[in-house]
C-alpha cells in the first residue's frame, strides 16, 4: 500500500468513526495477518502521525479540522462555524448550575481532590447528586485515595472531559490569572471566567442538571493560584499514543 492510499483509508476511518480514534486503533486499519493468524505487515506509529499531519494540512482551509485530543484523533467543525451550525438547531443549550460549575472547575485546575477539599474551597456542603451527575457524564472518576484516616476518594477529570471540550490535555485549559489580577482578589469569578467559554462548547453534548442550586459566592483565599495537574492524572489510561 503506497502512501497516498493510506492516508486516504486513514482519512476515510477518521470521517466515518464515532469516536475519536487512537494510533493503536489506527494501526489495525492497515495490519496485514497470514494464514496463521500472524501479523506480518502494517503501518507504523511514527508512519500514520506523518499522515495525520499531512491530513491536518489538507484540510487547513475548510470548515472542518483534524484535531488531536487526549484520547485519539477525529475530524470537528472549526470554531468559526458555530455560528451558522447553530442556525440548524436555534433552540440554545442548557445552561449547568453555579454549583455544577464550581465543582467542576475545582476539580478540572486543583485535581486531585476529595470532597472535602471542595467542600472547604466552596464553603458549602457539595451535593451528592452533582459529583453523581459528573461521574455519570464521564467527566470525573477516582483516580486514587489519599492515604489519611478513612481514605477519601481522590476525584480527577477523564478523557473524556478533555475530548468534549476539544483539548488534547489539562495544559490547554484557559490559565487562570493570579490572584492580584483579579478585581476583588478573591471571588470564584475568576474561575468560573476562565472555564465558560469551554464549558459551553459541551453544553450541547449532554442535557444539563438544573435541580441543583446556587450557592452564595465564598473566598478562595489563595486558591485560584493553583497549579494546572497536567495529563498524568488519568492513572487509568493506556500507555498508547491518542
């Protein structure tokens, strides 16, 4: 099989597939079996990311883009065509809670955490239905326990998180200014800032939970200066390329 004809059985599968196809996924496309079941030809890791950057390049003037996300590859809409896909369907997205946001964007920059931690950081009680309602989204999982009495669940983003928004990994969430930008030095604001205009781009791929209520702003003290966690949370990944 000559270059040119992968790319476009390469080309073809990404179009065609439902979800965002991985290099280990991509290798079987082109894997070659004898009569004994054994492998005996294929295409290379480092042979199919030349043609993803390839494919990138040939559609870099239309209104769709190959994009790299944390658990594979697929073809999406660009940014500048929302406003005319939204035209197909003008009924607007529901919107997620103050106190589903919160809690989300706590978890997304100061993972991990247990509840506990979102519960000091928020100063209120987090509701259980909202920690359910994210774990049922794919969008949070336990990724550990922290070693203290009672061993509370250490909670993290997933995949697919990261694939719903559009990110390749956590390092591409919009950075959060220091607390000294930030007008009352304090305020949730910030956070909540830095995270909508992503979280709206997931808005429209899963109905939103509107029984929870919204709690009265509380300080974060210093917390808003916290260090992004970076892709290596997801201890339950495999050791594949995306």
């Amino acid at each position: 099989m000559n270059t040119d004809e992968a790319k476009r059985v390469l080309e073809t599968a990404l179009l065609c597939a439902r979800e965002p196809m991985s290099i280990h996924g991509m290798k079987k496309l082109f894997a070659e079996v004898d009569a004994g079941g054994r492998q005996t030809g294929g295409v290379g890791a480092d042979t199919i990311k030349i043609l993803l950057e390839e494919l990138r390049q040939d559609w870099q003037d239309r209104g769709i883009e190959l994009v790299g996300l944390a658990s594979g590859w697929r073809f999406q809409s660009r940014p500048e065509m929302k406003p005319y896909l939204d035209r197909l369907s003008p009924e607007k997205p529901p919107k997620y809670s103050r106190a589903t946001l919160e809690t989300l964007a706590i978890i997304a920059y100061r993972q991990p955490v247990t509840r506990g931690d979102i519960e000091e950081i928020r100063g209120v009680a987090v509701n259980s239905q909202t920690i359910k309602m994210l774990e049922d989204r794919g969008w949070i999982d336990v990724v550990g326990h922290r070693e203290v009495v009672g061993r509370p669940a250490l909670l993290g983003t997933t995949k697919q998180f990261l694939d719903d928004l559009g990110l390749a990994s956590l390092s591409q969430l919009p950075p959060l200014q220091p607390v000294s930008d930030v007008p009352d030095g304090r305020s949730l604001e910030a956070l909540e800032a830095a995270l909508k205009e992503n979280f709206d781009k997931a808005d429209a791929l899963a109905p939103a939970d509107d029984t929870i209520t919204s709690p009265v702003e509380v300080p974060l003290d210093d917390r808003e200066t916290a260090a992004d966690a970076g892709p290596g949370l997801h201890n339950k990944d495999t050791n594949d390329d995306y």
